[in-house]
C-alpha cells in the first residue's frame, strides 16, 4: 500500500520514522512519500520536501515566510493528489496538517488519520469541528486524551501507547548504567549529578537558566550540574546564562545524563516525560514575562489543570510545577532541597513515577499504530 506522511518539526520527523519501520514490518509492500526529515529519509521512500524549509515560529517569521510556507502547502496539495496514497498520515504539526486534511477531504477520496493528536485540549479546542469533519481516523499517544476526544467531543480515538516509553526503553536496553564511563568520557568527579533541562529555544533558556543556576547554587559543592544542551545551540551562549557557576555542558547526551542524575530541574514539554521514566526527581521550572498575568489567565482560562505532561497523565501532582510568577530562585531552590536524597518530596514523586509509567502502558506505541492503520485499510 501506499503511505503518505507529513511531519513538520524534529520530533515529528522521528515518531514518524518509527512509524514508517513498524508500517514496512507489517507491510513488506510499503511505499512512502513525504514531507518530513531526514530519520524518515532513512526509512526509505520519497522525501518531496523537508520540514525546515517550512519551520516557522512565531507570528513574524511567520509573516516573513508567508509565501515560501503557501507555496510549500500548496505544492503538498498537489503531490497527494497525484500521487493518491491509500491513505494520508499526519503527525502532530496542526497549524500546517489541518489545513492539509480539509483539501484532501473536500478534494478526495484519500483517507486521512492523524498520528499523535492535536493537543486542543490545551489550546485552540475549536479545531475539534475540523478534525471531526477532516480527519477519518485519530491516534493518541496520550491516555488522557481519550476521555477529552470521546466523553467531551463524542469523536473516537484510539489510544497506542507513548513513543517516549518506547524510546527510553530501548536506550535503557542498548546502554546499560557505567557510571564511571560516564563521568571519564566527560571529565566529570564523583559528585552526583543535579541535571539541568533548560529548554530549546534560546529565549527560553535565558528566562530559565539563570534562575535554575541560581537556586542549584547553595548545592554545587556537594553535587555537580550538568547541562543537557539543544541541538543548535552553542556552548557559550549557556555560559553567558549561568552566572559563573560551573557548568557542564553537554551535547547530545540527554538520555545518559539523565541515566546518571540524582535529580532535575527541566522546563516543561517532552523532557518532564522522559525525566520521569529514567526515574529522577525533578521540579519542573518555566520562567516567563509578565508572569503574573500568565498565572490569572491560566487560573481563569487555562483548560488543563497542569502544564506538565508527567502531572497530566497521572492526573494529579506528582511533581511540583513553578510557572510564570512561580518560578523564583527561592522556590526552585526550596522545591530542589525536597527532591534531593533524604528530602520529604523525594518518595512521593518516585512512587508517583510508577504510577504514570502504568497509565502510559507498556512500549510499542509505533507498532501497535501500525496494525490499527493497516486493519483500517484493509
């Protein structure tokens, strides 16, 4: 059969190429065009145009890319067309693939399912009459979800797992814990580790950085700080937001800093997730301007109580969340005291931990997608 796939940004390009790999284990017959990346690029089949040509953040560069990303739309349109796949697959990406799912409806007898859902149940929850009207199957890779979609929407959706298990487990399988390798590869001491998720973005690490550096202060002397740094960014621009404070930075090695920390401070997003599942303790940390303004609107129209994924899924607090006017050096450093060995929050989040690994279930998210896709088109 025939797969056309759209991912629009890093992470999509990598859940998608697991996809693809479980699509071709149930499918040896697969064929796949795409717009994507370059971990999909790896799998095989048509790569029409790559995602960062067309990766636009933000209501500016937006507007300044305008035509390059209706160009980029409208060339997509055209190739599915032609093309005419048995089925579309979208992942994540709403803002380009919604758009993407009402041409290919309106214009179509094509198929389109949605891998990795829309998280509307944070933001912009009138796209469900679009997903509704344009989207014939969705996949959720959050349980939560599910209760969003079909008690609040009345619209299935079918539940296959989180990618994330998957993706810690098998590291967890193929690197097992050398902690001493660990700390000669890096020329790191015998200190533990208070590891440092600071985001992605460069204005996001700034507003966070400084703050986590600071509350983690008192500690340096008893523990080391590790810095997992983001693809793209240099090492000196995480010098200039550390205050002084010696910090090791360390590109591409998230997964095994984390493998070898005592505990974290991270800024929310995927990273509270995988912090969760190699089982640190963590605060979780987002700084932002006008902070006081953010907290009234989150407590007044913000639609989720949490902001973390780790909380979400567990559907309580099971670690602690300093956002906006939060997010102070003495909270942080407060928080982080209580996380660290012999602190009173420690066993909490631990057995919180194993509660959330349970609501996300076991690994195969990738495959088990793959054999709902294929038993939907046969």
């Amino acid at each position: 059969m025939k797969y056309y796939l759209i991912a629009g940004e890093a992470s999509g390009d990598l859940h998608a190429s697991h996809l693809m790999h479980a699509l071709k284990q149930e499918d040896p017959q697969a064929e796949f065009r795409y717009f994507g990346g370059d971990m999909m690029a790896a799998e095989g089949g048509t790569l029409v145009q790559h995602y960062r040509d067309l990766a636009y953040m933000g209501f500016i560069p937006v507007l300044l890319h305008a035509r390059t990303i209706l160009r980029g739309m409208s060339q997509c349109k055209e190739d599915i067309i032609r093309w005419q796949p048995n089925v579309l697959i979208l992942i994540d990406y709403p803002g380009f693939n919604l758009k993407i799912a009402k041409y290919i409806h309106a214009n179509s007898q094509i198929l389109v399912y949605y891998y990795i859902s829309p998280k509307i149940w944070a933001w912009k929850e009138h796209r469900i009459k679009a997903i509704k009207r344009d989207v014939d199957r969705l996949f959720s890779i959050l349980p939560f979800e599910v209760e969003f979609f079909e008690q609040k929407h009345h619209y299935p959706i079918t539940y296959v797992g989180n990618p994330t298990v998957d993706e810690v487990e098998a590291y967890k399988q193929t690197h097992p814990e050398d902690h001493k390798s660990f700390r000669q590869d890096n020329h790191l001491d015998e200190r533990p580790i208070i590891a440092l998720l600071a985001g992605s973005r460069k204005q996001e690490i700034r507003d966070n950085l400084t703050l986590m550096t600071e509350a983690a202060r008192p500690f340096s002397d008893a523990y080391q700080l590790v810095l997992a740094a983001a693809p793209g960014i240099e090492e000196s621009y995480y010098v200039e937001c550390t205050n002084g404070l010696p910090v090791k930075v360390l590109h591409n090695q998230t997964y095994r800093i984390l493998q070898h920390s005592t505990a974290a401070l991270v800024t929310s997003g995927t990273a509270t997730l995988e912090t969760a599942l190699f089982r640190v303790p963590q605060v979780v940390c987002y700084y932002m301007r006008m902070g006081r303004l953010f907290s009234f609107l989150r407590r007044h129209f913000l639609k989720v109580p949490f902001v973390s994924l780790v909380n979400l899924v567990a559907n309580k607090e099971v670690v602690v969340e300093l956002v906006a006017d939060g997010m102070t050096v003495e909270n942080a450093h407060d928080c982080l005291q209580a996380i660290l060995p012999g602190g009173s929050a420690r066993s909490n989040i631990l057995d919180g931990y194993t509660y959330m690994a349970e609501r996300l279930g076991k690994p195969g998210a990738p495959q088990h997608a793959a054999k709902e896709i294929i038993k939907g088109l046969i």
